[in-house]
C-alpha cells in the first residue's frame, strides 16, 4: 500500500524521474566504483531499470489520457524556463531509449566486466550519461538544452567508443571533429533562431515563425540546423565517422550507441521539422523534400552497395545502419502522412533491429573471441536459441514478413507510391534485396560451414594494449573456450535472454504495428499533412 | 577617426587565430590561442558579458591553455603545417 | 567616413565570427596535424560564441547587473529598464557552451594522446600510412 | 583533400556572410533578441530570486536545469579522460633520484629504489631544476588565488563571477601547484580519489537540491520549497538556492580540471608529468 | 451471391496447432515421442479442418481477424471452398508424409532429425496459413514464412550441393517475392486501398490495361514457387532435398501454394473481368502452356528420377494456371481440381522414388531395371501414380484433366486443347521408361545387392494410402467437386 502511495506521489514527477535516476545513479557509480567492482553495475541496472518503468508509464498515461505532458522545471513557465514534453512521439521515442539502453546492459554485465577492468565505475557512470543525455533530447522541450543534453550523449559517447580496438581512439577522435561540427552547426542555428524571435523555447518559437516566413534568418537557420543533424545521424556525403568508430568500438558501446544515436538524432529533426518549423513551412514553403529525398536514395544505395564490400560483420552492420538512415530521412521527406509514419515507425523498429544485431555481435565475440563472419561457422548447430534470434533480426532488416522491418518498410514503400517518388520505392527494395544477400551470406556460413575451433590466445583484441597484462591473466577464466564439436554450448543466461526477448520483441512490434501507428503515430503526425 | 576599439580588437583576434593555426609549432600555436582567448575576453568585457569574459579568462585562457601544453608535453610540437 | 566605419561598426561582429568559424572550419578540415585540428576545433567553437554575445549587446546598455539590487542601500530601489542593460540570456547560454568547449577539449586531447601512444605521429597522413602498412 | 576543403569553407563563409546582412544592427536595442525574453528576465529577477546579477540568477534557477547538465558535462569529460587514459600502475623500469646535499641526480633499476629517505628525492625523468622565484612566487600565491576563488563562489549574486569560475580558479591553483612544483606533490595533497569523489558530489549537491525540490514541493530544482529548510521566504529561499548549487558547480568544476589535468599532463599514468 | 460469415477462431488454431507443436518437438528426449509430437499435431490439424468443412460446403465462410497490423489492413484467416479445397488436401497429405518421414529418416538414420521435423511443422503451418488467408498481406507474410522454413529443410544435407541449390532456391523464390511480389502487391495496395480477396476482384474500374498486365505479370512470376518458366529452376535444385521433403513441398506444398497464390491473386484481386477486358488471361494462357510443353520435353531427358519428376511437376503446376487463365468455368474447375488430383498422383511417384532410394541406394531410370519384380507394390503404386498424372482413368487425374479439357473447349481456344493432349502425349512419354525399366527388362545383377526387398513399412503403407486415394478420386471426388465447383461458382458468379 505504502509503496503505490509512494509511486502515485511521484507520478507528476515521472518526466523529471525519468532523466534524473540515470543521472543520481551515474554520479553514485562513478563514486562507488572508486570502492567495489560489483555496485556499479547493480546501481547502473537499478537506474536504467526504473527509467524503463518511467518511461512506460509515461507512455500508458500519454496515450490513454491524450494529453501533453508539460513539466516545467525549477517551476518556471514555458518561454522564461525550461519545460519538458512529453507528447507521443517523446514518449514512444523514450520507451525505445530506456529498454534499449536497459536490455543492452544487463546482457553484456560480463563484457563489461572483462574489458573494463578496474573501470567500472566510470565506464558504468558514462553509460548511464549517455542515456540521459538521450532521454533528455527527446524530452525537452527547449532548443539550448536540447544542445547541452546533446553534447552530454556525444562526450560520453567518445568515451565509450573511444575505448576498443587500436583504432578507436583515431576513429573516435575523427568522430568528435564532426560531431563537434554538427553540434556547433546546431547551436548556431539556435543562435540564428533566437536572434530573428527572441526565444529558445521550441513551441514559443514555433508560434513565432508564421509570421516571419520569408525571414532569411530563418531560412538560414533550418539549413545549418539541418546541416548539424545530417552530419550526426550520418547520410552520405557526412557518413565517414560512422563506420570506423562503430566498428572498432567495443561491443557494449556498439549495442548502446549504435542503435540509438542516429535514431534519436533522426527523431531531432522529426521534431524540429514538424514542431519548430511548421510542416507547413517544411514541406510546403521550402521545397526540399525533392533533394533531401534524392540524398536519402543516394545514401541508401551507398550503405547497401558499401555493406556488401564489408568482411567485417560490425563493419557491415555499420553500413546498413547508414542505409536505415536513408529510410528515415527519406521516409520522412515524402511529406505524407504514410511515409512519415513509417518513418516514425521505422525508428522503433531499426532501434530494436539493431540493438539485436549488435547484441547478437556481442554474443559471438564472448563465445569465439572474433569479429569476423567467418567465425560463426557451424553456430546453428552450436548455438540454436542464439542463432535462431539472429536469424529473426537479419530477416526483419530484409523485410521479411511478420517481422517488424516488413511493416516499416511497408509504409515507406506506400509512401513513396503516394509521394511518386518510384526511385525511393526502388532503393528500398534494392536495399532489401542486398540485405538478404548480406545475411544470407552470414547464415550461410553458420548453417553450412563446419564448426571451427577458436584460440583465443591472440585475438581478443579489445583489450587496449595499455591493459593488455591485465587481461592476459584473466583470458581462460572469461572467454569459454569452445571445443566441444557438435554439442550445443549456448551464451550464458543473462546474455540470452535479453537478446531473445528482443527478438521475439521484433516479431511483436511486427504484429502490433497497426496499434502502434493508430494509437500514437497517427497522433504525432499534425492534420495538416495527409 | 576615432577608430571603436572593439574593433581593433576584433582585427587582433582573427589575426591571433589565423596564427594559431598556420604557426608551425604546436607549443606556440598553443600559446597563440591562450592570446587568442586573452582577446576575446577584451572583446567581451568591452562588449559588456562580464560574467563571459570572466569564464572565458580562467577557462579559455588559463585551464585550456594548460591542457594543451600538457597535451603537447606528451605527445610532440613538431608538425608540418 | 563615419557612416562606412558605423556601417562597419554595426555588422563587423558578424563578419568576424564569420571569418572566425571559416578558419576553425578550415583548419579542422585541411590541416594536417591532429592538434592543429583541436586548435582549430577551439576556434570554431569561440565563434559561435561571439555570435551570440554580439545578439546580446546593446549601445547605451550596461552589464547585466541591477544597479542598486544588492539590498544594502536605503535608496528606494528603481525598478530595472530593459533598455539600460545588456541582454544577459546569450551570455548564460555562452558561459555553457565554453564549457562544453572545455569539456571537448579535454577529451579530444585525451584522444589524441592516445593516438600518439598507438601510432607515435600526430600527423593524419603518416597515420594512415601506419594504418596501411 | 585540400581544395575541397576550401571550397568547402569559402561555400559556407560565402553563405554565411551573405545571410548576415538581414541582421539586426550590431547593438541594436530593438531587435528580437532584446524584447521578446530578455526584457522580463532583466525587470523581475530581483523580484524573483533577489539576486541582482541577472546572469547568475539565469544560469541557476531560470535555466538552472541547462546548468546542472552543463555541470554534468565537465564531469563527463574528467570521466571520459580517466576512461581513456588512466592507467594502472605497472612495473617501473627506472626511476631518477635526486640527492638532495650533492645535487646528483641517480637512475635506479627496478624497485631498488630508496622507499622512504631523507636525502633522496624522487624527481622526473626529463626533469629540469626548479627555478626558486617562480617556485617561490607560485606557493605564494597559490593561496590569494584560493581566497579570490572563494570570493568569486559566494559573491557571484552580486558581481561577475560564480560556482563556474570560482571554481575554475580554484582547481587553477592546484594546477599552479602542479606546474611549479611536480605533479607527485599535487598528488599527494589532493589525489585521484578526492578529485573523482569531489567530481561526483559536486553534480550531486546540484542534482540533490533539485530532487530534493521535487521531493518537499513540486518541480525538480524549484528552489521556492526549500524555504521551510532554509528558514526563509521563497524569495530569499531561491536566491540561497542558487548559492547551493554554486557551491556544487565549483566543487564539480574544481575537482574536475585537476583530474583532468592529472590524466592528460601524466598520460594517464599519474606518476610523473609537466 | 451473399455468403453466410461465421466467426470463429478454428482457422488460427488449424494454423497454430503444428507450431504448438515445435516446442514438443524440440524438448522431446527420444524419438518416439518427438514423432508422436508430429503424428498427434498433424491428427489434431486434420480434424479441426474437417470440422469447418460441412460449414463450408453449405456455402458458408469462416473468418477471423488476428492483428490489424494496418490501420485498415490484418492479419485475418477467412476459409472459404477454395481455401478449404487446399487445406484439406495439404493436411491429409501432412499426415501420411509424416509416417512417411519417419519410416525415411529413421531407415537412412539422418542427421539433425529434431531441426527438420520442427521446420516441417513450421512449412506445413504456413501452408495452411496461405490457404486460410482472407487477404494479400495475410497471403504474402505466409508465403515468406513458408519460404524461410523450407529452406533448412531443402539443404538438410548441409553439404555442397546442399548449399548451392538452397542458395538457388532461395534466390528465385524470395528474390520473386521481394522482387515482384511485393512491389505489385504495393501498387495494388496503392491504387485499390485495399488488400482483401473479393470474389470477383477489387482492381476493376482502378487500373488501365498497361497497369493491370504489368502487375498480373509481377505475380505470375512473383509467386515464384508456381514454377512458370523462366522462374522455375529452383524447383529441380531443390530435390536435393530428402525424398519425403520433395514429396510433399516440392510436389504438394510449396509448389501448390505457389499455384494456390496466383489463382487466388487472379481470381480474388485482379478479378476475371479484368483478366478478360484487357486479354492477359491468353498472355497467361500463352505463357502456362509454353511452360507445360517445354517442361514435359526437358522432363523426358532426364535420367535421375526425381529431376523428372520434378520437370513433371513444373509442367503440371502450369495445367492449374492454364485452367484458371481459361477463364470459363470447367476450365477454373478443371484447374483447382487439379491441385488435389495432380497432388495424391504426385506425391505417390515422390513416395516411390523414396522408397526405392531407402531400399536400393538408386537414383537413376537407368539403373532401375527390373526393379518391379524385386519391389511389386511399390512400382504398382508407381504405375498408378503416374497414370494419375497423365490423366488416365480410373485414376483421379483423369477427372481434373477432363474438365480441363472441357474448359478449353468452353473458351473457344481450341490451341490450349491441343496443348493439353500433346503434353498428356508427352507425360505418358516420359513416363513409360520407368516401367518398361521395372518391369519388362532383366535386372542387372551387377547392380543391386543380393537381397533387395520392399522399403520399410512405415514407407510403403503411405504410399499404397496415396495410391489407393487417386483410385478413389476417380470414383468419389465428391468433396473436392463440390468445393472447386462451389468456389467457381462464387468467383464467375450463377
């Protein structure tokens, strides 16, 4: 009784709980870290899982209320303060951060455990940063802080990437440089914005703008805006960093970060597309759709023709993320209410696409220590449930039916039809086709092939050299060695069964998709485009 | 001609960061931005953002400075450009 | 020759923190050498600072401070006139972003410590030669 | 490379310095900027928070939200250095001695090191004799520069200056200390494990007020409901508000630089360095 | 003609019952109750399908939405007589296929046993699945499913050959599919905004000639599992495959829910007054007959025994297609007839194939030389297999072809006649040299072990079942008439 008493208090709360637990919980893991190995991670889990709780919460209230959530914090109102909104999209974008972030961690307890050893603390404190800063640039409703919480997810985002293979800290380092671009980019279009209204606040200044369309401040601040995001969510001509520092990062940074940044970044300029700017002024007054569809072709056919070059299965993993961005941005420029959804819808879906791909990838490397596709020969005889989730993922990134990729993909392609842009429709089904290549190829190899012994004497890699005496001491006891031919030797528990919850996930989100876009889609999307 | 002395100031900053980028010894190009921030913190006294040019003196001038010379102390000064 | 210098006077900020980011932009584009890259990265980033600080300024205005706010004077305090001070909204704004600039700073320090401990060069080019080999 | 950079740079200063002039006049007391937000915060922040500085008063409880993860973002960055560079210690191949009555500076091999001695003293390897008036002048002033520090934290409501710089300054001093004497000695006065505590509780008085805000009363970091703990009125309550989370700014700020600065001027290894 | 709906879950159940039964499958220790896991979900299966079918023959539609995975679009199940026609058939077949499964898999003592009676679970769900759907989507997503759960079974042998025609088979049937097939179902999606199957189409008065030509192409070829030229040639790849998977995927499953897809698209999307405004039904006709010829050459080159057969069955894939093309009412009737008669037929000659691969190790025609004498029943159950497929009475082929036969005469294109007696020409041609081999050559000693004897029981009694049903299709082809007749009725309306 007590205890709901005390939820219900808290309940006009939840979107300050929600943002402020992972940060409590990062300082107290960064602090206790300094004592014990194991309380980071048991704090870490605690925090993500309550933000998960939150943000469920919040979007059961959300959609069965239909109101705007507006939390105003240190009490001040909306154009003097900052406030939090907490709408449908943010709600439903929320859900995916907080149970991505929550799933990928308590699955890789063991990763983390091994390749950061002795740094716990803050490896644990800078995860739980990361997903604040997320959560906090879905939530704001606030143009600066957006920028502040921005930069909270890409600094913490170096760190975790930063740490990995010999080449990470060059690629991350590249990575910084453009995202320091991007993110400058974007507080210069703020700048662009307060100077011409006067305000910070997104709906103050979105109630401004009508009456300023032909400003070119404005103008001028949609393109840099929108400059700064293309450059962080990766499309073609900006996507260098994005492979390189995913790919040579370490699996529980990829899981976390791969998944989400670009998504959110994609949900960014969903927000200010339909939100700062009027749709109105997006689509119909400044007439980019046409480019920005073609750009999303261009980096679709890109990503995909890119991942087929790949031998690396992280490499190829980054370059279909690329494409994906391509769904989105392109997805979203046709500027109907079909392709937007499936735009929309897209970014729940590749969230949880990816997250198993990448926690799948974090499987393989604990079970044979390698990055490389040839060493998933003979795992479906070796690890069934595994392979059996993976297979779930790679056939919902193709698109096949009842996965969640096929429905996503569907809307797009309808969109497309609707929008007559039959070169997007095209890309989307080359991108399918070269998906089931790029899988099939993988499957292949892990149905047909016979089971190869691994050494791990010299390949795990991770380990940055500077701790590599340290590893050394602890390989035979952390990696299991896999040498019984034949027999089924699964991950352990605690790995498995996330990662199989968010495949069967895949198949759900599948299914339900229609109640996803009739509940809190069709919500988002204002009236004005059909 | 009564030349407004922000922008004599301004004139010295774009000269000061030129510097720093062109200099061919990253010890100096250091030192430079130090100057560099030293500048704007003129610039933003004149300019009335007290509170600015405050953080900008001990941040931008002072700790960054430092942590670039410790940077560099580790790494080298020697470049090719 | 006052009315070019006034003409100068009213949009020179703009046309420096323009010139400002083109050369931290330049430098993080072309240059060669990884610090130069974070030097120009500091550049850049001051720009933006300047381009606010240069929204918030006002001729005749004074720092953001309310004269006579401090409570010690007997004096009935005058409420504060918009128009006498400096709009102190950019300078928040910008005292958060140094601080981000510093923030980024010690992190692509950092990294670039530790691309010279992996490859023994700053130099990009030379890198990637190491890379390749 | 370099030709696409610059035509990359002259497309975007061509663009931008085309767009400039459709801005207000530099110091223009009319521009958007000026009468939309500004005006209310310049005309009430007395009356709301009784802090006369409006800058301060708006980093800490208008926008005091923006602050707290600005907070956060300097503890990111000693976090993201200590997880990029901190390393364990390790063997020592060699180690340099100074003995101090003759001035001859020895190598030892291995641990065959004097541990604890009167007459040896551990100096770097690229170690350089001090020079006694900077030495002299540093330690001198290393504690007017903590004083001026302090100041600065506490009078921050009523002139320029803040938790930010105050603490800024404050780990400015042990920096000093570091430079001018080494960075062992700093160390030893305020180590890594003060400095990552001190990091951490810094955002936790900050995050802490406000959680404790939203605890008592409503809004997280909604000062107004500290008064009945602080003894005050809700307007005096904001402005000791403010004072509070300066404080964590500047524990934050200070522990932050010096960790910072240990890990990058040591290469992580924080055993010798500038 | 207003049809009586009733709502009821049956048809989820029918769906579900065998992928309830993967996890029995999956945990079972021993054999024996892994495949009583099959034998029980294949009985239950039948039976839930058998009850819905008085409903269905009173002219009454069972149906149930499962999700709305689109605002105006779900995942909804709707039996009705043609439907029910191809349940009924699969998930009899299903049964003795699994008596026969474990009489193969357990003589040739195969590797992975469990994989491959979970993914035969799984094949046969989707199959029901597709012929309970009530709308494309529905259709497609079944379509894939089946596609994916077949492919382990296809390459079950995971050696190089193994691997090169999965690859094969999966490149034309999900390349078709992703390629073409859903492309048109998009643009069908696009232009009629709606995706369920109406009896008489839903694309009339929404599309112009070009259109409609272009999309009823992108199906013909898109369902590739139809086996219409040029996209057939997974089908003889695939035969890789154990006996009992070719015999009843490649000969009954997956083939017929590729005929079972396009006669449903032409009849329940594009509609026949479609086909027939804009002529694609003779395109159609032109392309199935062209398919039927060519295979029925190719099949009498063949030596192995299961390529010919499987260029048989390309051939007799395109008589269903023809019949339906047609577009008067036999020929429909003929057609979706032909799906059950070609099915007991086919799978009878798969069955012996098997048998005489389990009992002798030979694969080629050649080599079969006086094989009947050693194995009586089985080239008995051949004889009439074949004889079933060629359209002979008294076997239940002759039934189908008959009204084949009467449905080009009805139409008027007296060319399709004679391509339906030539290809009988031909398959009696191809067919012939098996028995001349069996029955009237010597046995060559040098070939057979000493003791060669029949299969196992648990293989032959299935296919002496099989055969003992086509004889008794020809005399009782009561059920599948009735429906063919009842579904023809509903779609060319009177």
């Amino acid at each position: 009784m007590t205890f709901f008493t005390t939820i219900f208090t808290f309940l006009p709360d939840l979107p300050a709980i929600i943002i402020i637990t992972p940060l409590l919980a990062s300082l107290l893991a960064a602090a206790s870290g300094l004592f014990n190995r194991k309380t980071p991670f048991l704090i870490a889990a605690a925090a993500l899982f309550i933000s998960f709780i939150s943000s469920i919460i919040l979007i059961m209230q959300v959609v069965e209320t239909g109101i705007v959530i507006e939390y105003r914090m240190a009490g001040w109102a909306a154009p003097m303060g900052i406030v939090y909104i907490i709408d449908h999209l943010s709600a439903l974008i929320l859900l995916v951060i907080t149970s991505a972030a929550f799933l990928n961690f308590i699955s890789n307890r063991k990763n983390i455990e091994t390749e950061f050893r002795n740094k716990e603390g803050a490896f644990n404190s800078l995860y739980l940063l990361f997903t604040s800063g997320l959560i906090g640039m879905t939530a704001t409703g606030d143009a600066f802080n957006l920028y502040v919480l921005m930069e909270i997810a890409s600094l913490s985002g170096y760190a975790l990437i930063g740490l990995g293979s010999n080449r990470s800290p060059l690629a991350t380092l590249n990575y910084l440089f453009l995202g320091t671009i991007g993110a400058t980019f974007y507080l210069l279009g703020v700048g662009y914005l307060y100077i011409a209204t006067g305000s910070l606040n997104i709906a103050d200044i979105a109630s401004i703008i009508p009456t300023m369309m032909n400003s070119s401040i404005i103008l001028f601040a949609f393109i840099i805006c929108m400059a700064g995001l293309l450059i962080k969510m990766a499309i073609f001509p900006l996507h260098g960093w994005l492979p390189n520092a995913y790919s040579d990062c370490s699996n529980v940074s990829a899981g976390l970060i791969a998944p989400l940044t670009t998504k959110v970044t994609i949900y960014i300029m969903i927000r200010i597309c339909l939100t700062l700017f009027s749709p109105e002024y997006t689509f119909n007054y400044l007439k980019i759709s046409e480019f920005m569809v073609w750009l999303a072709i261009i980096t679709i056919f890109f990503g995909s023709l890119s991942a087929l070059a790949q031998k690396d299965y992280k490499r190829m993993l980054c370059y279909i993320i690329i494409a994906e961005v391509g769904y989105m941005v392109g997805g979203f420029f046709l500027g109907n209410r079909i392709g937007i959804s499936g735009a929309i819808l897209h970014i729940v879906n590749d969230a949880a696409m990816t997250l198993a791909l990448f926690m799948a990838a974090g499987i393989f490397l604990w079970k044979t220590g390698e990055d490389s596709r040839d060493s998933l020969k003979g795992m479906f005889g070796k690890m069934p449930f595994t392979m059996a989730g993976f297979t779930l993922a790679a056939l919902s990134v193709v698109g096949v039916p009842p996965t969640c990729g096929f429905f996503s993909k569907w809307y797009l392609i309808s969109g497309g039809i609707a929008a007559g842009q039959y070169m997007f429709v095209a890309a989307l089904i080359f991108s399918s086709l070269v998906n089931a290549v790029l899988f099939f190829r993988i499957l292949e190899i892990a149905h047909f092939e016979p089971f190869k012994e691994h050494n791990h004497d010299h390949v795990y890699h991770h380990s940055h050299n500077t701790l590599l005496h340290h590893h050394q001491d602890h390989h035979d006891e952390h990696y299991e060695t896999t040498k019984h031919n034949g027999v089924v030797k699964e991950a352990p528990l605690e790995m498995l069964i996330p990662f199989i919850a968010v495949s069967i996930m895949l198949v759900i989100l599948g299914l339900y998709s229609g109640t996803i876009v009739a509940n809190i889609i069709d919500f988002v999307i204002p009236a004005a485009i059909i | 001609m009564i030349i407004p002395i922000d922008l004599i100031i301004l004139v010295l900053i774009i000269i000061s960061a030129i510097a720093a980028i062109t200099v061919s010894d990253l010890l100096s190009s250091a030192i430079i931005l130090g100057a560099y921030s030293f500048f704007l913190c003129l610039l933003w006294t004149v300019m009335g953002a007290v509170d600015v040019a405050f953080t900008e003196a001990t941040v931008g001038a002072g700790v960054s400075t430092v942590f670039c010379v410790a940077a560099i102390f580790h790494t080298t000064r020697r470049t090719k450009d | 020759m006052e009315q070019i210098l006034s003409f100068i006077a009213a949009k020179a900020n703009y046309w420096a923190y323009v010139i400002l980011l083109m050369v931290g932009l330049y430098a993080m584009i072309v240059k060669n050498n990884l610090v130069k890259k974070i030097v120009g990265m500091v550049i850049f980033q001051t720009a933006v600072i300047l381009f606010y600080v240069s929204i918030g300024y006002k001729t005749g205005g004074t720092i953001p401070i309310i004269i006579y706010g401090d409570g010690h004077n007997s004096i009935i305090e005058p409420a504060a006139k918009a128009v006498d001070y400096i709009n102190p909204l950019p300078h928040v704004l910008m005292l958060t972003a140094i601080v981000v600039g510093v923030a980024t700073l010690g992190v692509a320090l950092a990294l670039a410590i530790k691309v010279y401990q992996e490859y023994g060069t700053l130099e990009e080019d030379e890198i990637n030669k190491k890379i390749r080999a | 490379m370099k030709t696409l950079g610059q035509i990359t740079v002259l497309f975007c200063g061509g663009l931008l310095l085309f767009f400039t002039s459709d801005f207000p006049d530099f110091g223009d007391a009319n521009s958007p900027a000026s009468l939309h937000l500004s005006p209310y915060f310049i005309e009430n922040t007395l009356k709301d928070t009784a802090v006369p500085n409006v800058v301060t008063a708006i980093l800490a409880d208008y926008r005091g939200y923006d602050t707290m993860f600005e907070t956060t973002v300097i503890l990111t960055a000693g976090l993201a250095c200590f997880l990029l560079l901190r390393i364990p210690k390790r063997e020592v191949k060699s180690r340099y001695y100074l003995h101090e009555p003759t001035g001859v500076t020895l190598r030892f091999e291995g641990d065959k090191y004097p541990q604890k001695s009167d007459v040896f003293k551990r100096i770097d390897s690229n170690w350089v004799p001090y020079d006694l008036i900077i030495n002299f002048t540093c330690r001198l002033l290393i504690h007017f520069i903590q004083i001026f520090a302090l100041y600065v934290v506490a009078h921050g409501h009523y002139s320029p200056g803040g938790g930010f710089q105050g603490g800024v300054v404050l780990g400015a001093s042990v920096i000093l200390f570091a430079i001018s004497g080494n960075l062992r000695a700093a160390i030893k006065r305020f180590g890594e494990k003060t400095a990552a505590l001190f990091s951490a509780a810094g955002v936790f008085i900050y995050a802490g007020t406000g959680a404790l805000c939203m605890m008592i009363g409503e809004h997280f970091l909604n000062y107004n409901f500290l008064s009945p703990l602080l003894g005050t009125d809700r307007i005096m309550a904001r402005s000791h508000g403010i004072f509070i989370v300066e404080i964590g700014v500047a524990v934050t700020v200070m522990a932050v630089m010096i960790w910072i600065y240990y890990n990058l001027s040591s290469a992580g290894k924080q055993d010798e360095g500038l | 003609m207003l049809m009586e709906t009733v709502f009821s879950i049956k048809p989820v159940f029918a769906v579900l019952i065998s992928l309830l039964a993967i996890p029995g499958i999956i945990s079972s220790r021993t054999q024996n109750i892994r495949e009583t896991w099959t034998l029980v979900a294949a009985g239950i299966k039948l039976l839930i399908i058998l009850s819905m079918l008085p409903l269905i023959l009173d002219g009454k539609v069972v149906s149930f939405t499962l999700f709305q995975v689109f605002p105006d679009i779900g995942i909804s199940f709707r039996v009705d007589a043609f439907g029910m026609l191809f349940a009924l058939v699969a998930s009899s077949l299903w049964i003795v296929t699994s008596i026969y499964s474990i009489g193969y898999m357990r003589s040739l003592d195969e590797h992975s046993q469990t994989r491959y009676f979970s993914f035969f679970a799984a094949a046969i769900s989707a199959t029901i699945g597709v012929a309970f759907s009530a709308n494309l989507l529905t259709l497609y997503i079944f379509y894939e499913i089946l596609s994916l759960a077949t492919f382990p079974l296809v390459t079950h042998h995971q050696d190089k050959e193994a691997r090169s025609s999965g690859r094969k088979y999966l490149f034309y049937i999900l390349g078709g599919s992703i390629g073409f097939a859903l492309p048109a179902m998009m643009i069908t999606y696009h232009f009629t905004g709606t995706l369920d199957f109406a009896p008489h189409g839903v694309m009339a008065g929404h599309i112009n000639s070009g259109l409609a030509l272009m999309i009823s192409m992108m199906f013909l070829f898109g369902f590739a599992k139809v086996g219409i030229m040029p996209m057939h040639s997974w089908l003889p790849a695939a035969m890789v495959a154990p006996t009992p998977v070719s015999a009843l995927l490649h000969a009954v499953a997956v083939v017929k829910v590729g005929a079972f897809s396009v006669v449903r698209v032409f009849t329940g999307i594009i509609g026949t007054s479609v086909l027939a405004d804009f002529n694609i039904s003779t395109i159609v006709c032109v392309i199935a007959s062209f398919t039927i010829i060519i295979a029925s050459l190719i099949a009498l080159s063949q030596d192995e025994l299961k390529r010919r057969l499987a260029f048989s069955t390309i051939g007799q894939l395109s008589y269903i297609v023809l019949g339906v093309a047609l577009l008067s009412k036999s020929g429909m009737t003929g057609g979706m007839l032909h799906i059950a008669m070609h099915a007991f037929g086919k799978i009878t000659l798969f069955f012996c194939a098997g048998a005489i691969f389990c009992a002798t190790g030979v694969k080629y025609i050649s080599q079969m030389k006086g094989i009947g004498r050693r194995m009586p029943i089985t080239m008995t159950a051949f004889l009439i297999g074949s004889l079933s497929v060629v359209g002979f009475p008294p076997c239940g082929g002759f039934i189908s072809k008959w009204y084949l036969v009467l449905g080009t005469i009805e139409s008027g294109n007296l060319i399709f006649l004679f391509v339906l007696l030539g290809s009988s020409f031909l398959n009696a041609a191809y067919f012939f040299p098996v028995f001349y081999n069996a029955f009237f050559c010597s046995e060559d000693q040098m070939l057979f072990e000493d003791k060669v004897e029949e299969a196992p029981l648990w293989c032959v009694v299935p296919l002496v079942i099989t055969a003992s049903i086509s004889i008794l299709l020809f005399f009782y082809p009561q059920p599948f008439l009735k429906l063919a007749s009842l579904a023809v009725s509903t779609i060319m309306g009177g």
